[in-house]
C-alpha cells in the first residue's frame, strides 16, 4: 500500500490514523468478488487504507463480496481500516434494485448488537473490527445496554474502537456518559448540496432557516471533543436524490466546480471532496462509488487545500447565502 499519496488524519483520541478519505461498500454487493477485487486494490494503491460498511448494506451481501474480495485480493487485513455499523433492523420490502435499504425500526439492545458484530464478522471473515458503529439513533436506546455491549466487543478483541451515526451532540453526550470507552467517530450527511451543519454556525441569531440548530452545533462539538466526522454521500443532493456534479440542475456550481477544477489540474468530483477536507475538522470523506476511475478522480482532491475564496465561491454557487 503508498500511504504517503494520500493525508492522514487521526480518528478521534489519535490512537488510529486513517486515511482522510475512506471507500463505502453500500454497492459493493452489486459486483462481482473479481469486480470489488479490483476495487479495492485501485483505493489501495493510492493510498486509501479505510473501509465503511454496515450490516444492511445489500442485506448483508457486500460485506460478503467484500470478505471474497479482500481474500482474493493482495492486500493483507493489517492494511486496512475497516469498521461497521449495526442498529437498523430491516424491511426487506423496501429495499429497491440498486440496494438501498430502509429500515422498520432501530434496536439497540446488548442482544442484537452482540449478533450483529458476529455477523459482519463472518461474512467479512474478520476476526475484529477496527471500528464499530451505531448506525442512525434509537429513540429506545437504553446506555447501560449499549455499555454492556460495547464491554463484551471490547473484552473479546471483536471491534477496537467505538462510534455513532447521525447522532446529535446532546445524544452523543447522553451515550458518552454510561460507556468507558471513548465514542472516537459520528458518521453524518455532509456534501456541497447539504450543509446543515455548517449553515447554523453563519446564520447564529438570526430568523433565516439556516439558523435552525439540527445537530447540536455538531461541526464545533466534534471539534472540541475529539470526535471524527465521517461525511456519507459526499456528492449527493438531497436523500439521494442524485449527484449534483454534472447536473444540470445545478448550472452554476457546476461551472465554478469546472472552474477550480482545471486550476488544479482534477476533476469536479475531486474539487467536492476538497471543498469537504478543507473544514478545520479534519473530517474523513466516504467515497460511494463502485467505478475504479471514478474512484481515483475522486481521491485526488484529498490532498488540494483549496484558498478561502474557493471555498466561498462553491459554497455561495450550490445556492446558500451569507448574511
């Protein structure tokens, strides 16, 4: 593997460091082992060392293909990164043709938590996760639950660190308070065309809708509390409703996008994942493609540190305001 392609970041507390921009397995289950080998190789060879999955994904299958694939591959377990989620019980009706999935409810018990890592763990054919997540929150949750499941994982060696997703800082704080471990990671809808996140800390006291407080103040909370974003559908506008690069939808992003992207010599995709990595966060992007070339355009926005002014510029083009 050539780490030194590609900038690392520290995940939370700093005790594993990653790659800043990690590969999403979502539609890993809609190739083929030799196809996904393939996959996994091209991020490799440039410097991608993190793998995110969950156990919906394809109902399970692509963590199986990925399992075949990582088997198949010439990679080694050590040269990865690689976490989970678990939380989302499954309505196999919903789930639709290209795989994605939605749930009937949320479990947090120690039961289902406890199984779901045995079962990622067996179609991955991993002996550990290096990271282990709630995926969306339980209404239900109980944290003395959670704690004991996260005690078991830790005591058997099955997963090293622990996180969330789509968590709020208020619940992150609630969970925090009843687990020994430090929650190290909140997965969260990040992009260009979704920016609540960063909207509410510019429109502080004001009327506009930007200013509604959907996370808690999440971007500066993760920030203070060593806690590593994760930013899904880092192309996406919307609830997948689609990409927004080379839609022509988005006129004027996608003019500013090519703009900035020939200056730097890359594609629009890689200028959307530059837009990202430029937060002082040091968020981690999770690229969703399952396309070895777009998958290397994409990367190579990781290490452009775009000035302010194009920063602005995007952000101003995909349609948000400045007061």
């Amino acid at each position: 593997m050539r780490d030194d392609i590609m900038r690392e970041i520290s995940l939370g507390n700093g005790e594993i460091k990653a790659s800043q921009v990690a590969l999403g397995i979502m539609r890993m289950g809609a190739k083929s082992v030799t196809e996904a080998q393939n996959i996994l190789e091209t991020v490799a060879d440039q410097g991608l060392n993190f793998i995110d999955s969950a156990d919906i994904y394809h109902d399970g299958h692509s963590e199986e293909v990925f399992g075949q694939a990582l088997k198949q591959s010439s990679l080694k377990r050590e040269d990865l990164i690689i976490q989970s989620k678990a939380g989302i019980v499954l309505e196999h009706s919903r789930t639709t043709a290209d795989g994605l999935v939605f749930g009937k409810r949320y479990d947090f018990s120690k039961e289902h938590l406890l199984t779901a890592v045995d079962g990622i763990l067996s179609r991955m054919g991993l002996d550990y996760l290096d990271s282990f997540l709630l995926h969306r929150p339980d209404p239900l949750m109980e944290v003395d639950e959670v704690a004991e499941a996260f005690n078991q994982l830790q005591a058997s060696g099955k997963v090293r660190a622990f996180g969330v997703s789509n968590f709020n800082s208020r619940q992150i704080d609630l969970l925090q308070s009843a687990v020994d471990q430090k929650l190290i990671i909140n997965q969260v809808q990040l992009s260009l065309k979704h920016t609540p996140l960063i909207d509410q800390g510019i429109f502080v006291n004001r009327f506009e809708d930007e200013a509604s407080d959907r996370t808690g103040g999440m971007l500066e909370y993760a920030q203070q509390n060593k806690i590593t974003l994760q930013a899904w559908s880092p192309y996406q506008y919307g609830m997948f409703k689609g990409v927004f690069i080379d839609n022509p939808k988005f006129p004027e992003l996608n003019q500013v996008l090519q703009a900035v992207a020939a200056k730097y010599g890359v594609t629009k995709n890689a200028i959307a994942t530059a837009w990202i990595t430029r937060l002082p966060q040091d968020i981690q992007v999770i690229l969703g493609s399952m396309n070895p070339v777009h998958l290397k355009e994409s990367l190579a926005g990781a290490d452009i540190r775009l000035t302010r002014q194009e920063w602005y510029d995007l952000y101003l083009a995909a349609g948000h305001q400045l007061p």
